[in-house]
C-alpha cells in the first residue's frame, strides 16, 4: 500500500488553488483560440494552452504522490523580431461592454495579464512551500508564466497592440550619473583578496 505523501497545509491548499485556476485558464483560452483571427496568435495560444495543461497535469501528479518530472524551464518561443522602444502613434481603442466577440489585440491583452499575474503568484506560492518538489513546481510555474508573458508581449509589440515609451536620452544620463557601485563590496574584495593572498 502506498504511503500518502504529507504537505505543510499552507502549500497543499495552495497549489490546490493554483490547479483550480490553471484549469480554468485552460478553458479559458480553449476560448480566446477560437476568438483569435491572426495565425500567428493562434498558433501562440495553442502552444501555451499546451504548456499549461503539461503544467496542471504535473501538478495532479505532484500531489498525488507520483512524482514530477519537471516541465523545462524556456520553452520554444516565437519570437518575431526585437522589441521596438518608443510610441508611434499609440492608440488604445474604448472597450466595449457589450462585445459578444474579442478583438485580436483583447485577447493578447488577456493573456498577457494572466500570465503576469501567474508569474507574480507563482514565486510567492513557491516562496511559501516546505517541500522541495512543490517549491521547484511553483518557481518552475512562475518562469514559464514570465516566458509565455515575454512571448506574448513580443507579439503584442509587433502588432503594435503594446508599445514601450522611453525616456529621453538627457533623463537617463542624468539618472545614470547618480547611480555609484557600493564601496563596500570593493571592502569585501580587497579584504578577500588580502587573506588568501
């Protein structure tokens, strides 16, 4: 008979809650793909819906007491060119509260907050956890969320659904030039230096 492996309460009930919200984040981007006009956008949330339902099926395993093999850290992203810094004529059009549809740039917009959010949630619930597989699942979790956010944002920035602006050239040198190294990590190298000398 196999023994039932034991969890801190804290993390059992929350890794419960995340495989309760990673299943209805299935769902719903089993939704948003069928929403999604852009190929390239569906072939993202394909992916990512795959990447999370291999993620909430570790989970059942973890907390079953079969085990985990963990999901790699960086998947294969589509990434389509660098980011662009800089506003061009930035326009977000008035949201409709009465949409029976979602427009390409709405449904990025959705992922990209669920996933960072996921992200944010994640390393706390890791950072919450006794047992060892559970904490590597959560920060594990929380990596891939910023790496499907990082993917989306690239999409999002070369539809130009999400643009980066930047400061002027004279704000970061002025900003850069109050910066300094902390003298007292030199200290600690020369010290360092002197005693295995």
């Amino acid at each position: 008979m196999q023994t039932q492996q034991r969890f801190s309460a804290h993390e059992y009930l929350e890794t419960q809650e995340a495989v309760r919200t990673k299943g209805a984040h299935i769902e719903l981007y089993g939704l948003l793909f069928s929403m999604a006009e852009d190929t390239h956008l569906k072939d993202i949330l394909y992916d990512q819906q795959r990447r999370m339902i291999e993620s909430y099926n570790y989970a059942i395993n973890l907390l079953q007491g079969r085990g985990i093999n963990m999901m790699g850290h960086t998947p294969d992203l589509r990434i389509y060119e660098n980011p662009q810094v800089g506003l061009h004529r930035p326009h977000i059009p008035a949201p409709n509260p009465n949409a029976t549809r979602l427009s390409d740039g709405t449904i990025a917009q959705v992922a990209l907050s669920l996933h960072k959010a996921g992200s944010a949630i994640g390393m706390y619930r890791a950072s919450e956890c006794a047992d060892r597989d559970i904490r590597m699942y959560h920060a594990t979790s929380a990596n891939m969320c910023q790496e499907m956010a990082w993917e989306m944002f690239q999409y999002m920035n070369y539809r130009g659904f999400y643009q980066s602006p930047q400061l002027a050239d004279h704000t970061m040198r002025t900003m850069n030039a109050g910066v300094h190294q902390s003298q007292q990590q030199h200290h600690y190298e020369t010290n360092f230096g002197q005693i295995h000398s």
